[in-house]
C-alpha cells in the first residue's frame, strides 16, 4: 500500500495525460491499485515500473475505445479541466507545465494511442526506451523510432507558451474584468488579432460546433456566451491545467472554464469547457 501511495500522483499524471480525462484516470488508477493488490509478490520487481504499466496498458485501451466516440462528439472535443496548484510538483519544470496546458493535451489527440504513450513516456516521465519497451511489448528500437516521429509532429504544431506566471495572471485579471464589465473594447486590447476559441458544450450545453478564428468573431462569440448566461453570474480566476484560468458561476454552480493560451502578451487561444459532465471532476476538486 505505501508503495502505491508513493507512485499514485505520477500514476494518475500518466493517466490523466493519456486520457484526457481526471474522472477517467481516476479510474485507472484505482484498477491498478486493485491489480498490484491481487498480484503475486513474485510477480512485482518493481512497483513503479508494474503499476506504470497497468496504467499505460489500460489508458492504451481506453484510448482506442475513445476514439471513435470522438469522432462522433458534438463540436469540438477538449480534456477535463483539472485543477492544479502552484506548489503542485506537477508544475515544477516549465516543460512539465506546458504538458498539462489545454492546448498540448489538445495537440497530443492527433497522435495515435501508441505514438502519444511513447511520446509522453519519453519526454515527459523519462523513461528509457527499454523501460517503455516492456510496458508497451515493443521493442526499443521500434520505441525509438516511435518517439522521434511523434516528437517532430508535435514540435511541428506544438503551441507557444507565455513563461511567465505572473504575466499570465495579470493578463487573466484584466480578461475577467472586462467580462465581469462586458468592456469589449478592454477585451479587445488583451486578445491577438488572430485568436482562435474552441467551445466544447457535447450537446449538452450550447456552444459554437466549430472552431471559432479571428478577434472580432471571437469578440462576438464572447458577447454572445456572457449574454446567454442567467442572471446571478460571479467571476473567478483558478489554476487550470497549470495555467491562470477564468471559470464563470451562477450562484455556487460552475457553468463553465476557460483556460487560455498567451503568447506576446495577448491571449491566442481560449478553450471553455461547457459540458457538465466534463466539469464535474473540477467541481468536486473546488468543493474540497
């Protein structure tokens, strides 16, 4: 059991990264628990290592099966919000941080299920090709040459990061200000000219089907969203996946998060979340 307790914060990090999805992992990481429970002592030489791979196994299986309810979801699929925390040893390295960032997990889904396992195996938890080898039945070699082609896609596409936390925040201060006053002028000086919006509401929650490109479309796609909301909305700002984020209430209900992505000193990208059943791992989280 201390075994377990010990390797679970990078158990659920594997799996949450895979997956995109904090209730998913959740999940996965108690069936390990419940595998590395039942197995034979003789089995486990390693603890890390045998728990790393139940998690990297089922997240590979969850992966596949998620794949073609994807790609029948309404509008633009987005990760779960997950709630994290400065002193989260998650975010200690930058590179570490950027890993967790909305728009990465997002970029990680045009991966297929064993490219985004290497990728995030390698370059995030270190693993060596040997190691990552065994958990997927692989061979290192064929590890390797997985990595590097997962690697220059992602560096092809992978997205611009702001480095700077505080920079981050005082731009989201400024971004939930000017929504709490529908200042659109204001919202107009903190988002690039070439902004991209995506809304994920699953059907379940009304939000633009696609992608939405350029200032002032997202300025009005904006207007729209604070302007349909019901009355006895409050603002607040969290740390998202690592970076400041706006989330929006109607009395002590979450309606909706949205992370942001900077670069130059504006906002390049938003991603809110207006899918309920998305947002319920984040409630629970805000509950204590």
């Amino acid at each position: 059991m201390e075994d377990f307790t010990t390797h679970r914060p990078l158990l659920f990090s594997i799996a949450y990264r895979m997956t995109g999805s904090a209730s998913e992992a959740e999940d996965i990481v108690q069936e390990s628990y419940l595998r590395y429970r039942a197995a034979a002592p003789a089995e486990i030489r390693s603890a890390k290592a045998y728990l790393s791979t139940i998690v990297t196994r089922l997240s590979l299986d969850y992966l596949k099966s998620a794949r073609a309810q994807r790609e029948q979801y309404i509008g633009p699929w987005l990760p779960e919000p997950l709630l994290t925390a400065d002193a989260d040893p998650e975010l200690a390295a930058v590179e570490r941080r950027e890993t967790l960032a909305t728009a990465f997990l997002v970029l990680l889904e045009s991966l297929n299920p064993h490219e985004r396992a290497v990728f995030l195996l390698r370059e995030v938890f270190e693993y060596s090709y040997d190691e990552i080898g065994s958990m997927l039945g692989l061979s290192s070699a064929n590890c390797r040459q997985i990595f590097h082609r997962a690697q220059a896609h992602v560096a092809e596409r992978r997205p611009r990061f702001e480095p700077s936390p505080a920079e981050q925040r005082r731009l989201v201060d400024r971004f939930i200000q000017a929504c709490q006053r529908g200042d659109m002028a204001a919202l107009t000086d903190v988002l690039a000219g070439d902004v991209v919006a995506w809304s994920d509401g699953g059907g379940k929650a009304t939000s633009a089907l696609q992608p939405v490109y350029g200032r002032e479309k997202v300025l009005r796609f904006l207007a729209g969203l604070l302007g349909k909301a019901p009355a006895g909305l409050s603002f607040a700002s969290a740390l998202v996946n690592g970076a400041p984020a706006l989330l929006l209430f109607v009395g002590d209900v979450l309606l909706y998060s949205t992370t942001l992505t900077l670069a130059d000193g504006r906002i390049q990208a938003l991603h809110t979340v207006l899918n309920p059943d998305k947002l319920a791992y984040l409630r629970r989280q805000l509950r204590g």
